[in-house]
C-alpha cells in the first residue's frame, strides 16, 4: 500500500526492537507498555497503544509464525507532532487485498481480519504494507499528548538505554502490572466523565450566551428596519444614522462569526504556522498598542516592562500577537475601571517569558483548573463575559509553538496573572 502523500518522511530515532513469537506475546505487550510509558503517553493512551500492537503481533503469529517489532519515536503526520511508532513485521504470505482486509470483510478463508480493523481506532494511525512476494508491515502511531514537552534525542537515548537494561516480567508480575494498568485505566474514565459532565454544562452555558449576543444586534437591526418601513419620507440624515447602525451591528455579528470559525480551525490543527525569527519585545510592544481601545475605554493604565536583551524566538508574528492581544484584553475585560494591568518580559533558563498581571475580578479556585477550556466564562453577565473561546485559542496556540501557559490568581478579588513561555532560539550567525 502505497504512503499517504499527508505522510511526510521523517528521521526517527529507534529505541527498540523485539521478536515476535507465539511464546512471548505477552513480553511484547509489556515492552509496549514500558515505551508508551516512557514516552509520555497518557494512561489511556498506554493502554490503545499496547493492546494495538499485541493484537498485530497476534495476527503475525497466526498468519506468519511470528515476525518483529520496532519502537521508535518521530514527527507523524502533516503538523509534524512528534509521536511514538511501532512497526511491526512479518514474511508471511502477504495480504492480497489490503483494502478489504481494512474494512473488515472475511478473507478467501472466511476468517475476518479483527486485528487490523481494531488497531485502526485505537491508534491514531495506522498504515498496512503489504508485498506481492509476501511480508507484511505494519505501523501504529500514537501522537503524544500536547502537554508533553518535545523528546530530544538525548532524552530518547535514555530511554533506549533503559528499555535495554529491563528484562521481561514473571508471570505473576505481568498480572500485577495489568492490574495497576486497570487501576489507572478505570480513575482515568472517572474523571474524563466528571469532565464531559462539566464541558456539557459548558456548552450549555456558550449556548445561552451566543443566544444573548446575537438576540442585541439582532434586535436593533429589527428596529431599524420598522423605522425605515414605518416612515417612507424619513429624511436623508436618519437613513445615513440608521444605515450606519445596521453596518455597526452586522460588523458585530460577522466578527463573532469569524471568531468562532477561527477557534475551529485551529482546535482541528488545520491552520499552518508562518513561522520566522521574532523579538519576542517588539510582539509584546505592538499587542500593547493593539490592545489600546481595550484598555484606554475602561481607563486602565498599562505598564510595559521589557527584557533588557532581544528575546528571540521562532513564532509566527501574528499568531503570537493574536495570543498577547487576548490576554491583554482579556485582563481589560475582567477588571474594573481605572486598574493596572503589567505586561513584562523576561529571559531565563533558555525561555522567554511573558506575563500578563492584573488587580482584577481574579480567578475562583474552582475555575483556575479549566480556564484554558473551550466555552469556560468567568462570572459576570453574557456581553461581558464573551464567547469563552479566547483562553482556549491561546492555549492550543501557544502549544503549537511548542510554549506553555498557565493562569495564576489568589481567588476572587485577587487579580489574575497569566504567564506564556517560549523556547528561546538563537539568531544564525550569533
């Protein structure tokens, strides 16, 4: 089968191989474990993986007497995020028809290929390469988790080395290791049901407020076009009052629209970063100034405080504003009038960091865990909360410049205090 051309080549770096047979299925399975462990996959994550790769190892046991394994860790698919793979191969007698075989239908056997239709929704990729002369190959990819900070060659050699020194578990340890595993599996589907609970009652809330935000300008636009039924001979002055009403509120609308088109194709990865060499000084510098309607209509007064050197770091210059710029305005929003709010800039420990600190509203410590989630509103009516998108748009693109942001604040009242951090890089030539 042929490589998806959304498949890009990349170097891996290789942290183990096994061999496969009947006798050591569940030592495979265990070795999966350990590398999805220590790769950083979440405990859900550890599990697909694991039960994805035995259940190809099974199949090349049974179609082939057994074949090999490879782990390695790589930059998968379009958006290059860096992932765990395993390769698994045997020199069986081929697959005739790869595609049925994916769809589940009965070989010329009449046996149903479970394996691979299984594993392709427990990974997140899943590729079957199959050759006329016989031999097949199969890859599984597991993307590792966001909150991951990016594997560096130096970590993986560790992690080769470690996976080398460990030999296989006892029986009775592999039964004591899968029940750990459940454990974990099952407090991990506890508390991904408290939060579907929580995104549900979220999502109830986002609705509520679209709902108030476009019944106003929905309602004046209603209004002016009554006036302008009611009243044929209306002069020219009030047509040029109420038309310029109607593009005010339509502007409204669009740009929520916009809004909200934008945080979905960035959740779903679609946009592509321009990335390029940026001071990090003069992003903040400009997002200041472009933030000023915000802050100047409720009187607040911005401090500036930049790095004393050049921060530079690989971004890409209107996202990155796009990022400093909601969480200025978002501070404008949740404070009262005549506040402070203090946007710094530091460098340290090969990072640039960029606070963001307001005397604010602040942040309930019920809220603080999931204010960077998508439809998560502070307390306040609907038009002054917004959407509840602009924390969930920084924090997905913050992550895909390979930073991190957190939220600090000392409870209601308190203030708020936002802080980004960026790898730094080092301009050539320097």
């Amino acid at each position: 089968m042929a490589r998806p051309s959304g498949h890009p080549l990349q170097m891996s770096q290789q942290l183990l191989t096994l061999s496969i047979s009947a006798n050591n299925l569940p030592a495979v399975r265990t070795q999966t474990r350990k590398v999805a462990v220590l790769s950083g996959l979440e405990a859900l994550q550890q599990t697909r993986f694991s039960t994805a790769v035995s259940e190809i190892a099974r199949n090349a046991v049974q179609y082939a007497g057994g074949g090999s394994v490879s782990f390695m860790v790589e930059d998968i698919g379009a958006a290059r995020e860096q992932g765990v793979v395993a390769v698994v191969a045997d020199e069986g007698r081929g697959i005739e028809d790869v595609a049925k075989a994916m769809s589940g239908l009965p070989d010329a056997n009449g046996r149903i290929p479970m394996g691979l239709v299984g594993s392709s929704r427990l990974v997140d990729g899943l590729l079957v390469e199959s050759r006329p002369t016989g031999g097949t190959s199969v890859r599984l990819e597991m993307k590792l988790p966001r909150t991951v900070a990016r594997l560096t060659p130096a970590r993986l050699d560790d992690i080769a080395a470690h996976l080398a020194e460990r030999g296989p578990l006892s029986a009775s340890e592999e039964v004591e290791e899968q029940n750990r595993e459940l454990l974990k599996i099952h407090q991990e589907l506890r508390a991904k049901q408290a939060e579907l609970e929580r995104a549900d009652t979220r999502k109830n809330q986002f609705v509520a407020t679209l709902a108030h935000e476009l019944r106003n300008p929905l309602g004046t636009l209603k209004l002016a076009v009554d006036l302008m039924r009611k009243r044929p001979t209306i002069d020219p002055d009030e047509i040029t009052r109420l038309a310029d009403l109607m593009e005010r509120q339509t502007r409204q609308m669009s740009q929520m629209v916009e809004d909200l088109m934008e945080t979905a194709q960035i959740a779903q990865g679609k946009v592509v970063l321009a990335k390029e060499l940026a001071d990090l000084n003069e992003l903040v510098a400009q997002s200041v100034e472009m933030s000023a309607g915000s802050t100047t209509a409720k009187g607040h007064e911005v401090t500036l405080r930049l790095a004393n050197v050049p921060a530079w770091v690989q971004v890409d210059p209107r996202r990155m504003k796009q990022v400093l710029c909601n969480l200025i305005q978002n501070s404008a929003r949740y404070t009262a009038p005549n506040g402070n709010i203090v946007v710094a800039v530091s460098c340290a420990d090969s990072k640039a960091v960029v606070e963001v600190k307001d005397n604010g509203r602040g942040i309930e410590a019920d809220l603080l865990p999931h204010i960077f989630g998508l439809f998560v509103q502070g307390n306040g009516s609907p038009g002054e909360c917004g959407l509840g998108v602009g924390l969930a748009l920084v924090r997905r693109l913050v992550e895909d410049h390979h930073g991190a942001v957190e939220a600090r604040s000392g409870g209601a009242g308190q203030g708020s205090v936002f802080t980004v951090t960026l790898p730094l890089s080092t301009p050539r030539g320097a």
